[in-house]
C-alpha cells in the first residue's frame, strides 16, 4: 500500500468513525431501553399479583402498562411498543414491519432483530417468550374469575391459548431521522453476529464496514454492474474479497445458494453478502434456509427479512 492510499483510507477512517460507533450505540441503547422497560413491567405484574393475585394484576396492567409504555418512549425520544400477532390491547397490534419481524422471529432461533430503512431510521425488536408465569393469563385455560375480568376489560383479547416457550410477541424500539446515525448501505441488516447483508456499499462504507469489523465481503454483483473495483478496495482495507456473480433471476437456484453458504460457513469472523439492493441475498438465503429443511412459508420470510423483493415469484416457484 502506498503513502497516498494510506492517507486516503486515514481520512475514510476518521470521518466515518463517529457514524459507526452511533451505530453500535443504537443496539446497545435499544437493549437497555428494553431492559429497563422489561424491569418496570415485571415489578409492577410481581406486586399487583402479590398484593391481590391475577384478577387485581389485570386491572393494574391495564392501567399502568400503556402509561410506562409511553413515558419510557418520551424518556428515550424513540417509539417503544410491544406488539404481538395475538394481542390482548389492540393498541399492541403490529404494523407491516413489525409483522415481518414476527414471521422471521417464528421461524428463527434469532432473540433480536436490528434493521435500518427508509430515511435514517431504524428498528430493534427482540422476542419475548411466553414462560409458565404467564399462562395464567395468557394460557390455554384460565381461571373462571380471570377469564370473566378479560372479558370485562378487553372484550376483543386474542391473547390466550399460549404454550410454555411460545413466541408471545417483540418489545419494538423505533427510532426516527436524526436520533441516530447509520452506515448508510442501502437495505443493511444484521442476520447474527457473522452474518450483515445488504445493497452495494461506497468506498466509504467499505471502510465503515472495516471499522465495524468485517472481515470478508461476497459480492452478488457482475463485474460489469460496478462502477468501482471492490476487489481493490477490499484488500487495501485488509478485508477479504469474494466474488460469486449471480446474472438474475436465472442465476437464482439451489446449486447457487449452496455456493453462497459454504462461502459463508467457511469464513472467519464477521462477513457482508451484498447484491444491489439484496433482493439476490435474500434470494439466495431463502433457497439455502428450504434446503437446510425450512418450511416454504419460513424460507419466504427468511428471504423477506434479508431484502428479498421482486425475486420472491422466481423463488417461491423453487421452493420445496
Ligand atoms: C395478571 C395477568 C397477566 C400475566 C400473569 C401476564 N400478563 Fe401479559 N398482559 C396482561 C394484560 C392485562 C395485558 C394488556 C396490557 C395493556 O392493556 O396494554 C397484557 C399484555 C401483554 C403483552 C402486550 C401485547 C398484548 O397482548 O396486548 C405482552 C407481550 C405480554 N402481555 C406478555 C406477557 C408475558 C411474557 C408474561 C409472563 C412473563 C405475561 N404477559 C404475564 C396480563 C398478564
């Protein structure tokens, strides 16, 4: 690497710094959030059922859970929510969004979620299990005295009928323009700890990318679709560079999602799997999750999550 060089990725380097580590702060301050949202919740459930067991809890749940849900939003300035499929206050239903995280935490042994879209915005969710604790009130049967206190206060209540470890819903943590800053890549996300996809990052994100501790990148993308050589980038940021050009739609097949998951299995620490938009990726890892033995309706939502879109037809035609 030469002197120019070294001085070019210095600046990429420094500029980009703060934005990467606001990045990381967002997960980290989404998880304390949440934690103490959890903590102020359980408390007030813990007491109430001490003081004047399930009936008198229901009361105080209903008046106190959406009034801590708000204030904590205030507090943090982001929108806080726990949402689920089978809400008992429909204030609690998921959005579109929301819906999808659902689908993914359902067919995933994935615990949270950290997504960024639109303008500047974002979204942490993580799962909430249903434990023996909560059937009681969400169980399959309730007590009589239970079942006529939900029928008083949430005549529309869908939230019973949960088993033990049953995904009972998400705490949802949005954050809007401005209240942090992100890489910027188009459709990034974090699948697990190894794993980020997302659309074509710019030099300057490679180099955001390097700092946030990728170590290898797989590009979906033909040479004649880039405008810059990666490649080069890559190695001189010391990240290695793999190549598995994918044309389109006829490129989409189990043969290839078999390439991509051994390119990722036999990596070393963190990996970025990009295409344009990760609409190829989330192809791909659709095709890759059926074989590994998902079901049709859990590979399309797999595929979702990682920016599938208007492959899903090609796809769901392959699914098996
Ligand atoms: C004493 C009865 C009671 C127990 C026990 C209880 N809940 Fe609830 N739960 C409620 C009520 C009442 C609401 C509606 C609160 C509101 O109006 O916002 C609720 C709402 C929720 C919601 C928000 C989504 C929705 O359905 O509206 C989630 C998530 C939830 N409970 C999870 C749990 C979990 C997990 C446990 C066990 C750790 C648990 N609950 C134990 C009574 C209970």
């Amino acid at each position: 690497m030469n002197k120019k060089q070294l001085i070019s990725i210095a600046i990429i380097g420094t500029v980009f710094t703060a934005a990467v580590h606001a990045d990381t702060m967002v997960i980290s301050k989404s998880e304390a959030i949440v934690n103490e949202f959890q903590g102020e919740l359980k408390s007030k459930l813990v007491q109430a059922m001490k003081s004047g067991g399930p009936v008198n809890a229901i009361e105080v749940c209903k008046s106190e859970a959406p009034v801590i849900t708000q204030l904590m939003s205030k507090k943090y300035n982001v929108e806080l929510q726990r949402v689920s499929k089978k809400h008992r206050n429909p204030i609690n239903k998921p959005d579109a969004m929301q819906t999808t995280i659902l689908d993914y935490m359902e067919s995933q042994p994935a615990n949270s979620y950290y997504q960024e879209f639109g303008d500047n915005q974002a979204i942490y969710a993580k799962k909430i299990t249903t434990a023996k604790v909560c059937l009681a009130c969400h169980g399959d049967v309730v007590d009589a005295s239970v079942a006529s206190a939900l029928e008083k206060h949430y005549p529309a209540d869908l939230a019973t009928g949960y088993k033990e470890g049953d995904l009972r819903g998400i705490f949802s943590v949005k954050w809007s323009a401005n209240q942090h800053k992100n890489i910027g890549v188009k459709n990034l996300r974090k699948v697990d700890q190894n794993l980020w996809v997302g659309g074509q990052p710019s030099i300057a994100q490679i180099a955001e990318l390097k700092e946030a501790g990728i170590t290898r990148i797989i590009n979906l993308r033909s040479d004649k679709e880039m405008k810059f050589d990666e490649a080069k980038v890559a190695d001189q940021l010391g990240i290695e560079y793999v190549s598995l050009p994918i044309a389109g739609a006829k490129d989409i097949n189990f043969e290839n999602s078999r390439k991509v998951r051994k390119l990722l299995d036999e990596a070393n620490g963190k990996v970025l799997l990009h295409c344009a938009s990760s609409n190829r990726v989330g192809a791909l890892l659709a095709l890759s999750a059926n074989e590994k033995g998902a079901s049709k309706s859990a590979s399309l939502a797999i595929g979702k999550a990682s920016g599938l879109s208007s492959l899903e037809k090609v796809v769901t035609t392959l699914l098996k």
